[in-house]
C-alpha cells in the first residue's frame, strides 16, 4: 500500500492564481482532512470529509474548497491565492474522525504565494 | 475548538538525559493522542490514550494520562539523537486538533 500520496510536493503560485492540491490514499478510509501548518502555529484543520460526497468546514476553512466524489481522492483548491496561503499543506485519512482513531499523514505539499 | 497547550515550545538537551513535555487544556477528552513528526515529513502516531490516570510506554517513552483527562505528559528516558523531532499532542470529539508541538532537538 502507498498509504496517503500527496502532489505536488512543492509550488510556487503568483497571487491570485488558483491551483489544486491532490491527494489520495489506497487504505479505503472514510474519513479525510486536510490541514495546514505554519512555523508557531502548529496544525489547523482547513476542511474534512467523513465519506464520499459529504464535506465539512475545520478551523481555517476561507479560500479553500474541497470535494469528496470517491473514497480515495480529497482535492483541496485554492481559487485565488494569497501570500497568506503559503504554508505547508498535509492531508490525513482514518477509519474514523473521532479522537482514538489514528491519523495517517502524507509527506506534505510545501506551498508559496509570491 | 478544545484548545491544547504544549509546553514547552522548544527544548534542547544532550544524549542521555531525560525529559518531560507536557499538554494541557481546560477540556475533557475521551482520548488524546500523540504524534511525532521529523522535518518534510507529516506527523506519525505514537500512541493514543484513552483511560484517565493511564500510563503506556513505548520503550524509552512513558505517556501519561491526566486523572480528569484534561492533560496528558510525555516522558523521554535517556534521550538520543534519534528522538529529535516535533512532538504533537492531539484531541477532539469531531475533528482533531492538535497542540503547537514541543521542538525536540536532542545533541550527541
């Protein structure tokens, strides 16, 4: 199993472009979420889905959109970007959402809005 | 959001000494969690605490849970360079949230 991929691992974006960050996992989880973190910030949960079809907003969810068509994708959009974006982005699966169940993490895209 | 607090932000020691990171919070949870996370790379799990007063080790780590389990503290024997990392407590009844990390840098 590949567990949790993630692309690209780096981008440079110019303000107010808009791109996609890709991630999958092949471990049949239902449960996705995608975080960011920033030097002294730790972890923040930008948006999750608990399965196909369904999503929800987390702790920093403006200028992001998510979808959940399949089980193994969960794409994060960013649709006008900000310097305020740069961050290094980490997208997670688990059998469940709820405290207890473990988290499996990707390697993380490392992004920058010049 | 329940808010995790981590103390402290940054520690460095030398090889062999021990340490104590601590994370904290004004919330109950039904468990917590702790991850470690080396740099490029995402967090990896530890172990997950789910009884109050609980004490789990993982070889050299001793994890404990608070009685009213609204704190949890990690305990590292005889450190090595090895163990150097960010060290993330995490917890939540509906989405994870996690604490800002305890910086662990361990020097031989």
């Amino acid at each position: 199993n590949a567990g949790v991929t993630q692309t690209p691992k780096f981008q440079v974006l110019k303000t107010g472009q808009s791109m996609t960050l890709q991630c999958a996992q092949d471990m049949n989880h239902e449960y996705m979420s995608w975080y960011r973190q920033d030097p002294g910030m730790g972890l923040r949960l930008i948006h999750y889905s608990v399965g196909a079809g369904i999503t929800d907003q987390g702790e920093v969810p403006n200028g992001y959109n998510v979808s959940r068509s399949t089980t193994e994708d969960f794409p994060l959009r960013l649709l006008s970007a900000a310097p305020s974006q740069t961050s290094v982005y980490f997208c997670a699966s688990s059998t469940g959402g709820l405290s207890g169940d473990t988290q499996y993490f990707g390697p993380g895209t490392r992004l920058t809005v010049l | 959001t329940q808010l995790l607090e981590q103390s402290p932000q940054f520690l460095s020691i030398q090889e062999g000494e021990n340490l104590t990171v601590y994370c904290n919070s004004s919330s109950v949870f039904s468990s917590l969690q702790w991850y470690r996370q080396e740099p490029g790379e995402g967090p990896v799990l530890l172990v997950t605490v789910v009884t109050g007063g609980e004490v789990k080790k993982l070889k050299r780590l001793t994890f404990q849970f608070g009685d009213a389990r609204k704190d949890s503290s990690l305990h590292i024997t005889a450190a090595q360079p090895g163990d150097t990392g960010l060290y993330l407590c995490a917890g939540g009844d509906n989405a994870l949230n996690f604490g800002k990390g305890t910086s662990l840098l361990v020097t031989p």
